[in-house]
C-alpha cells in the first residue's frame, strides 16, 4: 500500500511539473522566475539594434535603462494592486502593468507622467480614459492613454510575432513598450532577454505581482508595439 502511494504521488509531482513546464510555454515557471528552455530547440540569431542614445549620460544606453529599470519591478515582486493615489505614483512595492512603464521610463530621464498630462491637458479628446475631465493623477496610468500618448509620440512598429523568423523578430528589441486591449487592457515592456529561438520576454505587472515571460506566452493580439524616439535632449 505504501509503494503505491509513493508510486502514485510521483505520478502527480509529475504532472504538476509537466504542466508548470509547458503550460503557455513555460508561463507559470516564468512568473516564479525558472527560465526553462527545452534542451534541442534550435537556436536562432537575432540581430540587435536598439538605440545607442544616453540622454542620462550614465554609460547605459536609455533602451537598456529601461528594461534594467523595469527588471527591478521583477526581481523586486511588486505586488499587482489597483488604486488611486493623491499624487499620481503608487508607493513602492505596489502598481498595476502601466506603472512598469512609467518607471521604466524614469531609469532613463523620461518624465511620462509630465509628458502625458502636457499631451492631455492640450488635447483632452484624444485620450479615451479623461472623463469626465482630465485628472493628472490617474491618466497616465491608464493602458488606453498610454496607448494614445505612445502613437503620438513614438515609432509605431509591427504587432505581429513571427516565432523562426529573424527578420520579424528584430523587430522586437529591449525597451519597446507593447499594448493589449482586447480582454483586459495590459502593457509591457519588451527586455533584453531572448529564448534560444529568438522570442523576446516581455516584462509586465499581473496578478500577483510583477514578472518577466515570453512575449508569445500571453495569449491576447497586440494593439500596439511601439519605440520611444531616444534623442540627446530630453527633459
């Protein structure tokens, strides 16, 4: 009778594992921060081309602060958590996905939060979330504003991914921001890390805290894929 208790707990060890693995391409591992790549996948070379700008002048090309910004809110768990704020910015450790990019931003001089609500206040009907009137403490923390704000100010790049093609996955670089709207608004962060094939990960707030996936691990279609446009002189 032991035996086979002991035979049939491997069994379920074993399919708890197979399924932490492979589910969504390794999600659920990815979240907890295993990386798992599959021994023989072919590996694919993707040609690296992010902007060499660094307005912060601290050595660090902006793309690169920004994922290395955003990567804090991983290694740092930020608990995903839904609020407003007098102020505008929640206290460390809490957010949603849309503060993974405002603070990612700021790792390379960028204000998005003065950026946006310059944007708003001028151009109020625009932006879909502002009703009924702008509020510079919670607009720029809205996946639909962001979106707005990201096609008027920034390059506007492809929304589909194309796993085994190098050419489309150059596409893809570090600090690109990234937006879903269908299902549950969300937004992301593309990162500096690739699996052997080539697929970005995308770094993101869900519940219940921050994490670093691959891009084709989350199932909803791209709105928008966009690249901040890096000069010398931002303020």
């Amino acid at each position: 009778m032991k035996k086979k208790r002991i035979t049939a707990a491997a069994a379920v060890f074993a399919a708890i594992l197979f399924f932490c693995l492979f589910f969504r391409n390794g999600l659920i591992m990815d979240m907890i921060g295993l990386h798992f790549e599959r021994p023989f996948k072919e590996e694919i070379k993707v040609e690296t081309n992010y902007a060499k700008a660094d307005q912060n002048e601290n050595g660090v090309p902006d793309a690169i602060d920004i994922v290395q910004t955003a990567r804090l809110e991983v290694k740092n768990r930020t608990v995903y958590q839904s609020a407003y704020y007098e102020g505008g910015y929640p206290p460390d450790g809490e957010g949603v996905c849309t503060d993974v990019i405002w603070r990612g931003f700021a790792g390379a001089g960028i204000s998005l939060k003065e950026k946006m609500n310059q944007d708003i206040s001028r151009n109020p009907s625009l932006y879909p979330r502002t009703a009924p009137h702008p509020d510079p403490n919670i607009d720029f923390r809205r996946v639909p504003n962001q979106l707005v704000f990201f096609q008027r100010t920034a390059e506007s790049l492809t929304t589909e991914l194309k796993p085994g093609d190098p050419e489309n996955l150059a596409q893809w670089q570090p600090g690109d921001v990234v937006f879903y709207l269908d299902g549950t608004d969300h937004a992301g962060i593309i990162s500096d890390k690739r699996t052997k094939d080539g697929i970005p990960y995308l770094i993101h707030n869900t519940p219940p805290f921050a994490s670093e996936i691959k891009l084709s691990s989350y199932p909803n279609p791209i709105a928008g894929h966009f690249r901040w446009k890096y000069t010398t002189n931002e303020s």
